[in-house]
C-alpha cells in the first residue's frame, strides 16, 4: 500500500523533463561507500491487513472494568464534540500558522487558548502551549533563572515524580541545581510542603521555588505561604496546576505565583498510553521576554480587519539562533485546540461540576474504604480528588485486583519507600458508586 | 541616505553625538532600515559602565534581532524612556527622537577610532 | 471592537465564503470570538448530580478549607453545542491544510496523512491506555512501541532507538544532552565545549546547543551548497563536542561528501548527529547509522505521516550507535520473555507470540534521564507504525524516489524562470531565489508568497535557508499528482510574468483570503495576547492599524 499517484507514464514523463534515464539516477550524488546494504523491513500490508495488526495490538492491551488511576493522567469524559472539531483536516493536517491569512483558524483558536489559560490561572499571558506538562514544568523553571539570574531550582517533593525526572534532564542542561523540599510523609501528617522546609531550601541564589496543586498525592499545598516563602528571598513561585481543580481552587495568579505550568491532557485528551498531551504555561506580561515557545497576538490587516499573527518571534530559535530562550520550534495545537473545545463545551458551570463530582467521589471512595476498615487515610487534612490510603499488602493486592481488571490506582512507593503499603486512588466524575462498590468487594476479598 | 555630519559612526552602525563631556548614542538610519520595524528594545541601566565596543543591549524587529554596540565607553546617565512605548522611534527618527542613551564619556580618544559621516557613507555604500 | 465599516462583499472581494460569521456586529471581524458568543447559563454539556450515599458519605471526610477556594468562577465561555461546532467550523474554513490544497512548505514534508492512521489512533483498545496501567495490561502498547522501535533501527541503521523525544527540536536537546554524557563518560566533559553547525542549519541546532550549554560555532557552506569541507577541519580540534548537520541539507542538496564528514568529525573525537528532519529523501538509500553517525532524530510528523496539527503534535524519537546507548533516556520497553527474532517473525506475519512479554526498562544508571512525561507521543507511535506496516519495504522506497521525482520535476520546470543559486540534483526539496524578481520589478519573495496564497496554494516556506536570499523553498512530497505539480508549475510561472509586467498587483496580494496582510509590527509593539473582558484595560483591544508602509514578514 502507497500513497504516491503516481502512474509510471507520469514517472516516465517526470524522468524525461527532468533528463535522466531512471530514478536511480537521481540518487547519484550519495557516495558509494555509505549506500544502504538492504534492510529487514516487512513487505506492505493492504488496509485490511494494517487494520487487522492495528487491531492484533489494541486487543493484546487490557482496558480494565474499573480504575482508579489518576496519578498525572485522568479520565475525564470528552464531549464528542471535541473529537468532531480536532478531528477536522483543516487543522489536523495543516501546520504552523507560518502565512496569517491562510491560517486564521488556528490562530484564533490559539489565542482563545491563550484567553482561556489566563482566566483559568489568573495570569497574565500564556503560550501557545507546550509538550506536556512536565516539559513545561521545566521550562519554566528555566524560565525563572533567566528572569532572576540565578541558577539553582527548588522544587517540592509533592511534584509529579515522574515530572520531576524530566525538570532535572532538562536543569542539567545547562548546569542548574536541582534542590528537593521535603514534604511531610509522617503517618498522619499533612502530606504537604512545609513552609519551614521551604525556607530552608531557599537562599537567595534560588531561583524558584516548583510546587504542585493538588500535589501528587492529592493533598492541598499551602500555596499563598509557599509564594511568600519564595519571594522573601526573590525566588519566584513556579504553580503546577491540576486544571479541572481550578473551578474549585484558588487560582494560582491570585496565590501569588509568578508563572503557571500544568498538564493539559484532563482537558479533553484521552490517555492515549502517555501523549499526545499538552503542556500549559503562563505568565505575568513583565516576564513574557523570557517566556519560552510561541505565542499569538491580535492586529489588523490593511484593510482594519481583525486578525492574529504569531508574535514577539524574536524570542525564538528560528530568529535568536544560538541565544533563543529555547530550542522550541512548534506548539501542541491540535491538543490546545481540545483543550479550548472542551473548555467552552463544558463552560463555567461544567467545569465545577467536574470538580465538584470528582472530589465528593474521592471522599464517597475514601469514606467507603474506611467504613469497611480496608484503609485509612495516610495523611490528615484536606485533599482534592486524589487521597493516598493506607492498604496492607498494597502490593500483592494492586496486583491481584489488576488481574480482575479494577486497577486500584497507583503504587507510591515505587517512587517513594516510606509510602510502602499505601495506594493512591483518583477519582473523576465518570467514577461511578459501582466503582466504588466493586473496589471495595474485590479488597475484601484479597484481605 | 544622509547621515548628519555632526556624528561620530561605529562600523556596527552605531552613532554618537558628544556635547558637555556627554555622549548620546543611536542606531543610524542604515542599521534601522536594515532591520525593519523596530518592536522593542532592552535599554540599559542608568548607572550601568559600557565599553566601548561591548554589547549593552538588543534591538528587535519583527524579523530580526542585533546587539548593540557601544560606540565609546562611559556610565550611563539616562537613557530614551519613551522607547519602550515607541520604538518605532528609532526607524522614524533615528538620530533625533530615536536615541536611545547618554553617557559620560570618558576617554574622548576613543573618538578616534569612530568614522566620520563620509567614512560611514563610503562603509555602507 | 465597534468599529463598523462597508461589508466583506467590497472591492476586495473577500468574504463570501467566510461570511456566515453571524452574531458579530462588527463586521471587521471575521468571526467573533467565542467569550463574543457566551450568554449566561447557556450550555453544550451537562453532568450527573452525585447520589444522596456518595454525599452523604462523602461529608464524613474533610472538606476543602474555604482559605484556599476561588472566589469568582472563571469567566469561560457559555455556550450552546451547536453554537460551540458552528464558531470552531467557521474557524476550520478560514484554514489551508493538506487535505484541501497543495501546501508545499519546505522543510516540514507536507506529505498526505492517510486516514487509516486516525482510525489505528482511535482505538479504544490504544487510546484508552493509561500509562501507568500494570504492564500486564499494557502489552498491546508496549508491544506497538518495541516494534516501531525495531523499523526504525532497520530504516536508520542505528542500534537503538529511543522514542520519548516529542518533537524534532525535542530529540536534539536529547540527542545533545547524550553527547555531552558521552564525553563526560570519556573524561573530556570539561574539555569539549563546541558544537558545529552548517550555516545552512534549522535555528533549533544552535539553540539546541545553547540549552545544552554548549557554545554553538558556525560552519560556511562552499559553493556548491554543501558543507566546507576544509572550514570544518580546521574547526574540528580536541575542544569539540559534536557536528549537528542536516543531510539531505536545508537546500535539499545531499551532502555528497557526508563520507568525509563523518570520518573528520570522529577522526577529532566528537559525536556526529544527522538532523533527520528531511529523511523522506533517503529511505531505503541512506542509512544514517550505517554510514557512520552516533545520533539522529526522527520527525514522524514528517516522514512518517503524521499530522501536522497546526503546529504539533509530532513526535522526535533518537536513533543512536552502539557507544551512544547506554546515555539514552529511560525508560525503554524492552522484551523480557520470548525470542526476539521468533517475536519479529510472528509480528511480521501479524501473529502475537504465546509467552512473549515485554516490560519497561528503567534501570539504566547512565542514561541521561527523562526528557518527557510518560514515554512520549503514543499516539503518533500508533500512526507511524501503521503507515510504516502499510508502505513497506516497497512503498517506503518508492516514497523517496517519487518525493525526489517530484523535486527535481520542479526544479526543471521553473529554474528558467526562477533563479536556482544552487544546480544540483535535488532530494526532498528544490530552492529557488526571488532575487531576480525583487532585484528587476521589486517584487519580493514575501509578495510571491502572497500572490500564491490567491491561487488557492500554501506559499513554499521563504526567507530559509538563511544562505539563500529571497528564498523560496519547495517541498512537493510524494503525493501530488503529476497535475498538480504541473498546476503548481503554472501558478508559479503565472505570477513571475505578472511580478515583470504588473509588479503593484502582486504586491497587493493577497486579495481572496479571509484578511489581507497583517500589521505584525503592531502585534509585536502593543501585544495583545488574550481577551480582555468588559471593563478591563489591561490587555486593550488592537489599535486600528497603523500605516505602515513596510510589509510585514511572516
């Protein structure tokens, strides 16, 4: 199966205007001596085969009945109207806006992303978008040595770790300290970020301090304190945000965080066993200089009319070369595009039920663990849709349960040791009572 | 293009006018054209020491970005507030309204190694 | 926004397409934004109401401490769906794409992305994989990524591969950062502090470079277009760290010396990395690992079909050489159960093996680290696969024979009208220069851009590579018929003869698009990055355009 039109008369046709006798001598200028010897590459499949293969994979991956993973990536429902709109060709295989007039679509799109991005974390201004959101994590922790001219990060233990992983390949770049703020593990502790261990890690050659709310284990950080900590010694506040959390929860630019970065994927993107995904940043205007990646702006044309361009492309690679903020060249527009059509799909009001179904499920899932004295809460205080629980044998019994198909969330020790025999469990509002109750039957039975 | 004879030119397109002991300093209307239309510039710090013939800031058009060049040493006294809301001072006014710095000038033998308006002329021809 | 002036149906003959943009009073505006749309209380989705036992049972536990909750509810925009489906078609219209018209942009293979690809992506079975489900039930997924692992070695020449870059700009920052851990393994971290760079280069390699901390140093190109050969000996010395070069080059020349190249560049020393971003040229011809280089990164976006997205997302997997493996990023999906060669054997013939299992590999002390969530774009692993499965060894072959047919076809069939700076054979892409047209009639590159846009064509990508003046860089990819290209031919022909007998007209276009040319300097002057909603000053709608009378470049 090929995709070229071509007929061998127009092949014919081609060679004669160009003047050759074949194809392979248009293939003349690779020296000899580096020509390929051959390859092991299997021969082309028809449509219905490559489905039936596709189709061979798909089957060999177990969708479990019930899950309660969350951990960074959740399952949230996508209006089908998500799927109609990115799934359009006019912007699914179009790219960069390079030419305004004839790309329009994307543009707008884009800058209603950026609108909806800043009204969702009380910023100022926010990209185009970014990889994912560990990358933009990462970013803008970069972002934020720039600005303060200082070249050492600390970032919250509460983090992603996952995220965290990528936040230190990309300081060691070049050459920045990563520092990590403990978070309290006790038995019963607050699971959050002290301040008191904050202000040990910062000094005034830090510039920035990276915290996560909810934090990755759901618990709810003391944000307003953690950005006055930061600022008492001029480090900046770097927000991870969970974005269906923000109908909720303070926004981040009123907390006092100096650049936002978060995980688009809740937004209207499936799991998709990791990506695409999206990564979200914003700003305070005074910083966007030093913002990475691209960003749209509004104008007019000759004629008055409104329309929008790719701007302050000074910043980037493809003019600054070597002395670019960043080597970023694209954006995630296709997964900004879904994130904008579910934004405006579910709407102010939607996006609170979303928050609100998601954190009474996690404490109806909680509460029912606990009444059924299969676990308790690892850590005191408030949560968001996330809770660690305290399982015996969490292990054996996460394994067991996967076997059954209910995935009984995520393993936190296989991150953090002093987290053995504990599950992190999310819920979302597709978590339904039968979930619940099917979970707490199957730990029941592996007790 | 004319460039006024009252100016001292440096070869990477800077200009600079003494009076006082002080030194204002541009970009010429070559380098402005060159770069098109001028969207910002990073100014210096009033306070700050340049070298003659260090970098002391960045222009940005809409398509291209350069260095500026300091054309004679000294500390910055005061510099084109009005360019950060305006640059396009410097492509409409480049050696009027366009300046973008005055400093104290030091050494004024640095003079010596600055083109004069013709010399400038004849360099970008 | 409450300027009103004469209609679209004016002189300009804009509009009547685009016109359906109703529920704007301005008619300035194309179409409205959505927060323009929003009425209170309007919906497109509902959710269900928590039963009385999840409530009840849910207020046991603490709540959330009125300290940390939002006061005002975001402003998003409240709409119904359809009014939500019509403002985003709308948008749809006012786009080009591959799937509507020609849209040769050189440099990014603007080649047909088939549908069969979605329809693999869409899966439930692949798009509903969590990815930290237990590997037991994730075989499928991590069965997919081994295997399109294993073509990509085959079609590189390299012996291992690494998948979790995101994008082209994205494997080199990972491909940079392995050669410094290389060297650093080596003990001469300290001392190799250079990276090389073609001037023909993409912008990403010297920023790449730079994020790597590494001083990025620029090598002439000869006249012929290819790199300088005794300029990068003399570069090469003991304080150099890599060459980055793309091949087939930026001019769409191959680098008919690459031999040398790579022979000179580990001969001092240093790790050689291929940008692969033009490898559409090469399949089945040039094996990059096989001729001797440590590194590349693949675009998937790019030769492998995937779509473009209006910018994102693709996908830059790395394909290393032996000594570069140890540094890649972790984790790997790795088979741990089963016999590799019995495993690609039964897959080949669309067979799962019994006992077979594949795990991620994780513990790998001197990899570099992570450099992305998870383990990268799953979902072009997915299309990338299926187009690599559905091609293969013949149809990936005869891809880069009719992409390079088409190239040279082009090449002939305009370089009278068109100066070619350099008449060599051409791979995936020809460049042109308009210096002839801006040189006699004034008419520049940008203006053609725009004269093309009113035939109905995406414009080459111009002004790049940076060596060329006037450059116009065209890519035509595999899939356009011969009528198309002749089509194109035409057009370009076309507005050469009107660029010498009317030059005004060409520097008025563009005259049927949705707007006519933007005033960027403005944007970028007073940049206004978001709505602002009534009563906010902060982020102030556009002034009206200021005459400018220089256009702006895109």
């Amino acid at each position: 199966m090929t995709y070229s039109p071509h007929t061998d008369a127009d092949r014919e046709r081609m060679l004669a205007a160009v003047g050759v006798e074949s194809v392979e001598d248009l293939f003349a200028d690779i020296p000899a001596s580096v020509r390929a010897s051959g390859w092991d590459v299997p021969p082309p499949l028809a449509e219905q085969e490559v489905r039936a293969e596709l189709a061979r994979l798909a089957g060999r991956n177990r969708i479990p009945a019930v899950s309660f993973l969350g951990a960074g990536v959740y399952r949230h429902l996508i209006p089908s109207v998500v799927g109609e709109v990115i799934g359009r060709p006019e912007f699914a295989t179009s790219y960069t806006p390079y030419q305004p007039e004839v790309s329009q679509g994307t543009l707008q799109s884009i800058y209603e992303f950026q609108s909806l991005i800043c009204e969702l974390t009380g910023m100022e201004v926010a990209t185009a978008s970014h990889y994912d959101g560990a990358t933009a994590m990462a970013e803008a922790a970069l972002m934020a040595c720039r600005l303060t001219r200082r070249s050492r990060v600390a970032v919250s233990a509460g983090v992603n770790p996952d995220h965290r992983r990528v936040l230190e390949t990309y300081c060691s770049g070049p050459g920045i300290e990563v520092v990590t703020v403990p978070i309290d593990l006790a038995d019963g502790g607050s699971g959050t970020t002290g301040v008191s261990a904050a202000e040990a890690a910062l000094g005034d050659d830090v510039a920035c301090l990276v915290a996560a709310q909810p934090n990755f284990y759901g618990q709810v950080e003391p944000m307003r304190e953690l950005a006055e900590a930061a600022h008492a010694v001029g480090a900046q506040l770097v927000a991870v945000v969970e974005p269906t959390s923000l109908a909720l929860l303070d926004a981040p630019g009123d907390c006092g965080a100096d650049i936002v970065a978060a995980e688009g994927q809740p937004l209207g993107i499936p799991a998709s066993f990791g990506g695409p995904y999206v990564g979200l940043m914003a700003a305070r205007m005074a910083s966007v200089r030093q913002m990475p990646g691209r960003l749209v702006g509004a104008t007019r044309d000759r004629e008055g009319r409104r329309g929008y361009v790719l701007t302050l492309q000074a910043r980037e690679q493809h003019i600054r070369r070597e002395k670019a903020a960043s080597n970023i060249c694209t954006n995630q527009a296709l997964m900004a595009l879904a994130a904008t059509t579910y934004l405006c799909a579910v709407g102010p009001a939607g996006l609170r039920e979303v928050a609100e179904l998601s954190t009474i499920q996690a404490r109806h899932l909680a509460a029912a663990l606990e009444q059924a004295g299969l676990a308790e809460r690892r850590f005191d205080g408030p949560y968001f849709a996330e809770v660690t629980m305290r399982v015996p044998n969490a292990a054996r019994r996460h394994a067991a349960l996967a076997e059954r198909g209910i995935v009984a969330g995520y393993l936190p020790e296989r991150d953090e040791p002093a987290l053995r025999d504990t599950l992190l469990l999310a819920a979302t509002e597709l978590t339904t009572d039968d979930d619940i109750a099917r979970l707490v039957s199957a730990l029941e039975e592996t007790r | 293009m004319s460039h006024p004879d009252d100016l001292a030119y440096s070869r990477e397109h800077e200009w600079v006018r003494v009076e006082d002991g002080r030194a204002t300093i541009g970009i010429t209307s070559f380098a402005a054209n060159e770069l098109g239309d001028i969207v910002f510039v990073e100014l210096p710090e009033v306070g700050a020491t340049l070298t003659q013939f260090g970098t002391f800031g960045v222009v940005e058009s809409v398509k291209a970005v350069s260095d500026l060049y300091a054309p004679v040493s000294g500390e910055v006294i005061e510099v084109n507030e009005a360019l950060r809301d305006a640059p396009e001072l410097m492509n409409s006014d480049p050696f009027g309204e366009g300046w973008i710095a005055k400093v104290e000038l030091g050494d004024r033998s640095e003079l010596d190694a600055l083109l004069d308006a013709a010399g400038y002329a004849a360099e970008t021809a | 926004m409450s300027v009103v002036e004469a209609p679209r149906s004016d002189a300009s003959g804009r509009g009547a397409a685009f016109s359906g943009a109703a529920g704007g009073d301005d008619l300035r505006v194309v179409e409205p934004l959505i927060f323009d749309r929003s009425r209170a209380e309007r919906r497109a989705v509902r959710f269900p109401s928590p039963s009385e036992d999840a409530r009840e049972r849910a207020s046991t536990q603490p709540d959330l401490p009125a300290s940390v909750l939002r006061t005002a509810a975001p402003r998003l925009p409240e709409v119904s769906e359809l009014d939500l489906l019509r403002h985003f078609n709308r948008l749809a219209h006012l786009n080009q794409a591959i799937d509507l018209n020609f849209y040769p942009l050189g440099s990014c293979t603007m080649k047909y992305n088939p549908k069969v690809n979605e329809w693999a992506a869409r899966l439930p079975g692949l798009a509903e994989s969590h990815p930290l489900d237990p590997e037991g039930l994730s075989q499928g997924s991590l069965e997919l990524m081994w295997l399109l692992a294993e073509l990509l070695k085959e079609i590189s020449g390299f012996s291992a591969v690494s998948l979790q870059p995101a994008a082209g700009a994205h494997g080199e920052l990972t491909g940079m950062l392995m050669a410094r851990a290389f060297h650093r393994a080596n003990g001469e971290g300290e001392r190799r502090t250079k990276v090389l760079v073609p001037d023909s280069a993409h912008g990403t390699n010297p920023a790449t470079a730079t994020m790597v901390g590494y001083e990025a140093v620029t090598i002439r190109s000869n006249r012929r277009g290819g790199i300088d050969l005794e300029a990068l000996r003399d570069a090469l010395g003991p304080d150099v760290a890599a060459l980055m070069i793309t091949n087939p080059s930026t001019l769409g020349i191959f680098e008919d010396q690459i031999d040398q190249v790579v022979a000179s560049v580990k001969e001092a020393g240093a790790v050689a990395y291929m940008d692969g971003a033009n490898l559409n040229a090469i399949l089945g011809r040039f094996r990059p690992g096989e001729a001797g280089f440590d590194i590349m990164h693949f675009n998937l976006h790019k030769t492998f079909s995937t779509p473009h997205g209006g910018g994102g997302p693709g996908a830059g997997p790395i394909g290393v050489s032996e000594r570069l493996e140890p540094f890649l990023p972790a984790p790997i999906p790795t088979l741990v159960a089963g016999d590799a060669a019995e495993f690609r054997a039964n897959a080949r013939a669309g067979r799962s093996t019994p006992g077979a299992r594949f795990a991620l590999d994780d513990d790998r002390p001197r990899s570099i680290g992570k450099v992305r969530s998870c383990y990268g774009n799953f979902g072009m692993f997915v299309r990338a696969y299926t187009y690599i499965r559905s091609n293969g060894d013949s149809g990936l072959r005869t891809i880069s024979e009719d992409a390079v047919l088409a190239a040279n076809y082009l090449r002939i069939r305009l370089n009278d009208v068109y100066d070619l700076p350099y008449d060599r054979l051409s791979k995936h892409e020809v460049v042109f220069s308009g210096r002839r047209q801006k040189r006699e009639h004034g008419v520049t590159t940008l203006d053609i851009a725009k004269a093309i846009l009113d035939h109905g064509i995406h414009p080459p990508t111009i002004y790049f590579p940076l060596i060329v003046e006037e450059a116009l860089m065209v890519e035509p990819t595999e899939t356009e018929s011969l009528e198309t290209l002749d089509h194109f031919v035409g057009v370009m022909r076309q507005i050469a003869e009107q660029a010498a007998s009317d030059p005004e007209a060409v520097k008025r276009a563009p005259l049927t698009t949705p707007v006519g040319r933007l005033d960027e300097a403005a944007a970028a002057r007073r940049p206004d990055l978001r709505h602002a909603f009534a009563g906010e000053t902060d982020a102030p709608d556009a002034p009206a355009a200021a005459p400018t009378p220089k256009a702006p470049t895109a």
